[in-house]
C-alpha cells in the first residue's frame, strides 16, 4: 500500500528498542510494538572479499540472512547490488594479470553460475516478503585497462570496447574518461537498456537502483571530460559563439555545459522508465547528500571521476520519470538539509524518498520516517544500527534456543566478550543444522582460546558449506596444534576459491614456525590453491623474521617457466616485499633475476610484476644496479611502440612506465627523451602519458585545468589512435 514519499511495507519493529538495541546491548523487551519502515543495502562484492561480513556465498547463507532481517527487524526491501556483479560477470573482460582480482572475480562465477546465488536472492526475498531491487551503476562500465592494471582492477565492459566513441572524452578526442557511457549516444542508451530489461526480466527483480560515482581514479580535473560531438552540439544551440574545447568558459557557461550531459542522463532515464513501469518496476536514483544536483564522487576522493553531470531531480520529479530518490551518506545536516529540499519537491507526488544512515533508529531521523521517508541500513558496514541477529537477551541457556537466530546471536555476544559461556557448550553448536550457527561457532572458539577445541576447527574446514570453511580456517589463526598446518593443506585441496585461500594464508602466517616447513613443503604440491597459499603465506612468514628460510622455495617458484604464472607472479610480489629483510647477496640475485624476467616473453603476467619489481628495487640499488635496471625497464617500454602486437598492448606499457618514474631524474629523462623522438609515434604518445598524465593506485592525481591544457599545447606529440585489449 503506498501513500506518498517514502512510503513502504510495514513490518512490526520497535523503533526505540532496536536503536538501544544496537547501542546499549541486548534489549528485554518483545518484538512487534511500533510498525517503522526499513530498507536494507548489501553491497555483495564486499561481502565475498572480506570474511568478516555476512556471507552470501550459498543459498542457505543468503535465506538466513533474509530471514533475520525480516523476523528482527521488519525490512521490507533488499538493495542487491550482486544484480551488477552478475552483469559484470556476463560483459566485462577481466584481466588475469592481476591475479588477486582475478581470482576474485573467478570466486564470483563460481557463486553466479555453479551456486546461483542471484537467483537464490531473488527467491529468498520474495519468500520472506521482501522487494529485492538491483542495485547498479548509472555510469559504471569497467575502465580502460591502462588506467585498471594499476587501481582498482583490471576489467572493462565489452560495451566500451567495442564502441570507444561512446565514451566520454577529453576536449582533444584523445582520452577517454574511466568508467562512463556517454548517454548523448541513441545507440549507447538502447544497448544499456537491453541489458537492464533483460536482466530484469531473467531475474525477477522488483526494481532497478542506481548510484552515481564511478569506482576509478582515472580523472585528473573535475572538467577534463565530456567533449563528445551531440555535448558540443548541444551548448552550441545556447552559445553558438562560444567554442565548447578551446574558449575558456564562464562559470554560468560551465554549469549549461554540465546540463548538457545531465540531459542525456534524463534522457537514459526516461527511456529506461518507460520499459520498466510497462512491467510494474520500479526506477530509484541515488543524489548525494551534500550536492544532490550532480553525480557523486566515489567514497574519499575530491571530485567526481565522470567530471560534473547536472542532474535533472527536478525534472525526473514532474515528469514522473523516476519512482524513487535515495539520499546518499553523508554529513547528517547535509543529509537533512536534502531530505528537507526533498520532501517539498516530491509533495504531493509518488516519488518516494529513502536515505542512507548508519543507526537507521537514530532519534534524529524520526521526523522524517513520521513524514514517510524510509531508512536504509547498509549491512556492509560494521556498524549500522542492525547488527543484532535476535532482540531477546542472551545467556549460557540460550545457547539450546529453538530460534536459531538466538543462538546464534549467544555466540555473537560470547565472541564480542558480553557472555562468558563453557567452551565445550559452543563447541556442541559445531553441528548445528543451521549454517550460519555453525559459523558463529568457529569465531567464538577463536574469542574463547579454545585450545581444547582444536580438532572442531579442523572438522570445520571440511563442512558442506564454504563460510564455515572460510572461517575455521580464520578461527585458526587464533587457536592451534601442530597439526593444523597439515589440516589446512588438505581443506585447500577441496576448497581452493578465493574467500578460503585468504583465510588460510592468515592462518598460516600466525602459526609462524610450526607453518614453515608445511608450507615450503606445500610449494610442491600439485594442487593449485595449496602451492599459492604456501607461496603467499612464506612471504608473510619471511615479513616476521624467516626472510632467508622462504628465500630459495619463493626464488625456485619465481623462475620455474613450467609453474602457473599466478603463482611465479605471487613468489616474485613476495620477494619483492622481502627486500629491505634479504641480505645483500640475495639482493644482488634477486634484482639479475628480475631484469631477466622483466626482459622475457615467456609470461605477460610475470613479466609486469617483475618490471613492477624493478621500480620497487630502486632503494637497494647501486649506481650500477640502477643504471642496468632502468635500461631494462626503458627496453621493455620500447616493445610496446609503433606495430606492437602484443597481448597487453593497450596497458602494460603503464607497468614499465610508472616504474621508471621510481628512478627519479635518470627515470624522467628516459621518458622525455622517447617523447621527445619522432620515429616511433606510438613510443613518444605513452611516454607523453606516462611522465605528463600521471595515474597511481588508489588516488585521483589532481592538476590544475589550465596547466594541463598548456602541459598538452607544449608537449603532447600527435595522437596515434586508440588500442583495445
């Protein structure tokens, strides 16, 4: 039944009693005194990176989780955002030179396609009388690989590699934006429309919602981007004197040219719109707290990677062209203050409005869930004002509880020190027919020290379901006999998926001394997952003072040609990161051995780290030793000049770049020096990005506008076109 903004399914919470609930311990009173609307966020991808989240790695995990949210807390709504990750597991090449995302997504496919666990959510929410929507990137469409190998993954949506022209452009033609379609494309937004209403209509799912930051850091000012022909077009009809690239623009020209993109993104809109209400979905935007008018940054970084995009709230509100505003995290009188703009502009519409909170309950969000606005607890996060899993009290008898979620929530508060409980009574609940019981075991022998309990963590390795795996294998990391080692080893013969191989890695490096020669033994073995956790694990037991034991094992795997390449990429990273602990003689032959390999053809992954590995050598070099590995690097850039035909055409040329640029001076002369030559176009255009365009992991490089337009009036040579990979 909706009534207006933020109207939703009313389920019976106690709206006070869950906020003391989840800042005072656990409540003592019964469930079902107010009805209070909420929605939840589970942002999916995070939960099968760290071990630490709820798991939704299996159907059984999935409906537990539906479960408690519907039973504790009355949540009426799922923002699923394994509805992208899925999509993204369908269009986006992947690229195995960076293992540890690779192995992720591998992770992933493996859930999608074996486990089906889409599906499974899709099902366990409208079982439990929940809306499911798939949440999803408005402009998100992977990146160009030159940009990904480096941060934050390697991975690019067929749709932009096929058609580069539909991405956004810098004001010469010549780069690309990271991330975006540019929606002033007819095409672009019907191919984007067809995959979503595929999808939807594959899935089941009851709606569509869609954030607005791009997850790269491939921009380096806010208006770099943006110049497609229908943009120029467009401002041309308001300011046909004005040249769009080459002008410099006046702030209210500046903020015309943003509507201009943003108009597009209504168009998208309005289309997607009308294909989904024909099918009874509903469409939701999400605005940022603080300037809800325009696309949102990503998390921490100063500025949006897809440049400023006006976005027509307004417009998608009278025209009915959305069904739904979200305001996103942020300041609470930022939010507020948008709410309040909100709340007038959709009176008397069926927009509905949701936001963002970390405590949903929080008394200062009561005016507006009086005033129909919906909070959306975010169990991504670990605080988020729902982490009770049952709101009775608990205590030693609880443990026997015919409510699974009551026991389980007994071993949360044992494992978080609230409740003291016999060690042999938890380890009882190791058989429990509930998955994520069982679990909760492995974490709370951890908490209690349970040495005696040992061997329930070695049969938790082997359980039909991968989180109790995953976290027997975390728990050991905690409590341990000498046999754990060997346990370990033979749970990766059976499981060697990218959740468990973290946990064991962690779980090997704190047994220290009674790991080692388990896993330098374990560097052997024929199985894939125990060879790179050993090769992974010895790196960290090196870190703790072995660094000449896990010397030979990891140097033998580094150069064994016959070794699958992510593990030799593994023993290369592993002694790379010993370097500053080897002794000089070790140095000496680890830097030979990676000029040789960064020289080789043999492997295109190790042949990256190894350049990699050289710009990290840097500090224990010689003269010398630096003089010979920067004219291996310098060589190896050349490789990727006019005619190369090689599988990283389009990015590994960024590896050997940005570690040249680690030998400073000498480094940057090299680089200008290839840019500088007019023999080999391809060769002075990378050297001209590489050493004028910087880009780093993790962090967006800001330069100032008019210096980078003068920086490319002075040193850009010509353009040579674009490489797809």
């Amino acid at each position: 039944m909706k009534s207006g903004p933020g109207s939703a399914l009313f389920f019976p919470v106690t709206l006070g009693a869950v906020a003391a609930s989840a800042l005072a311990g656990p409540p003592t009173h019964a469930e079902g005194d107010v009805a209070s609307p909420l929605y939840v966020f589970c942002g999916t991808g995070d939960h099968l990176w760290t071990r630490e989240r709820e798991p939704v790695d299996s159907p059984a995990t999935i409906e537990a989780m539906l479960e408690w949210m519907t039973r504790t807390y009355g949540i009426s709504r799922l923002y699923w955002r394994g509805g992208q990750t899925m999509m993204w597991d369908q269009h986006c090449k992947l690229g195995k030179e960076t293992p540890l995302q690779y192995d992720w997504s591998a992770w992933k496919h493996h859930l999608y396609n074996n486990l089906r666990i889409n599906e499974a959510a899709v099902a366990s929410a409208h079982r439990n009388g929940m809306e499911i929507f798939l949440y999803s990137g408005l402009l998100e469409f992977g990146v160009q690989p030159d940009i990904g190998i480096v941060a934050p993954y390697l991975f690019e949506d067929s749709l932009r590699i096929e058609h580069p022209e539909w991405c956004p452009v810098d004001r010469w033609g010549q780069r690309r934006a990271a991330g975006p379609l540019e929606f002033c494309y007819p095409e672009a937004r019907r191919a984007v429309i067809e995959r979503y209403i595929e999808n939807m209509d594959r899935y089941g799912y009851d709606g569509i919602n869609f954030y607005t930051y791009v997850e790269n850091c491939g921009i380096r000012y806010e208006d770099e981007f943006g110049f497609n022909q229908p943009i120029v077009d467009e401002f041309s009809k308001r300011y046909p004197r004005t040249d769009l690239r080459n002008d410099k623009l006046t702030a209210e020209q500046k903020e015309h040219w943003y509507r201009c993109r943003g108009m597009f993104v209504t168009a998208f809109l309005r289309e997607l719109h009308h294909e989904l209400s024909s099918r009874g979905k509903t469409l939701s935007v999400i605005l940022d707290a603080t300037a809800p008018d325009y696309v949102q940054p990503w998390w921490r970084q100063p500025i949006a990677g897809s440049g400023k995009i006006r976005l027509e709230w307004q417009t998608w509100v009278q025209e009915g062209i959305i069904d739904e505003l979200w305001v996103q995290l942020g300041p609470t009188e930022a939010q507020r203050a948008t709410l309040d703009l909100l709340l007038d502009a959709c009176k008397d519409t069926p927009v509905r409005l949701t936001f963002r909170a970390i405590d949903p309950f929080d008394e200062v969000w009561t005016p507006y869930v009086a005033a129909g606005v919906t909070p959306v607890a975010v169990i991504t996060w670990a605080r988020n004002g729902i982490e009770r899993l049952a709101l009775e009290p608990t205590s030693p008898d609880t443990l026997a509880s015919p409510d699974w979620r009551l026991r389980l929530q007994t071993l949360v508060d044992v494992e978080e020190r609230r409740l003291r409980v016999p060690r042999e009574a938890a380890a009882a609940l190791a058989g429990d027919p509930h998955v994520l019981v069982r679990r909760r075991v492995m974490f709370a022998l951890a908490a209690l020290k349970a040495t005696d309990q040992v061997e329930t963590l070695h049969s938790g390795l082997f359980d039909v379901e991968s989180s109790v795996r995953i976290a027997a294998a975390g728990a050991l990391a905690e409590v341990n006999s000498s046999d754990s080692p060997t346990q370990i080893l033979a749970a990766l013969e059976k499981d060697g998926f990218f959740q468990m191989k973290e946990a064991c890695v962690d779980a090997l490096s704190a047994m220290a001394d009674q790991a080692l020669p388990a896993a330098i033994a374990g560097t052997q073995s024929p199985v894939h997952a125990v060879r790179e956790v050993c090769i992974r694990a010895l790196y960290k037991l090196g870190k703790a003072g072995k660094s000449e034991d896990v010397y030979g094992p990891l140097r033998r795997a580094m150069l064994d040609s016959a070794v699958d390449e992510r593990l030799r990429y593994y023993a290369l990273e592993g002694l790379v990161g010993l370097r500053l602990e080897l002794p000089d003689t070790m140095q000496k032959e680890l830097v030979d051995d990676l000029v040789a390999l960064a020289g080789s053809e043999n492997s295109t992954t190790v042949q990256l780290r190894a350049a990699w590995g050289l710009g990290h050598m840097y500090g224990v070099l010689d003269p010398a030793g630096r003089t010979k590995a920067l004219a291996t690097l310098a060589a190896g850039l050349r490789r990727y000049g006019d005619g190369c035909r090689r599988t990283d055409a389009a990015f590994g040329w960024r590896v050997f770049g940005n570690a040249m640029l680690q030998y400073q001076k000498p480094g940057r002369d090299a680089l200008e020096s290839m840019r500088q030559q007019s023999d080999d176009n391809w060769l002075a255009w990378l050297a001209y990005e590489i050493a004028h365009l910087p880009n780093r992991q993790g962090k967006i490089v800001l330069v100032d506008e008019q210096d980078a337009i003068e920086d490319h009036r002075r040193n850009a040579p010509p353009f040579p076109g674009y490489r797809t990979w």
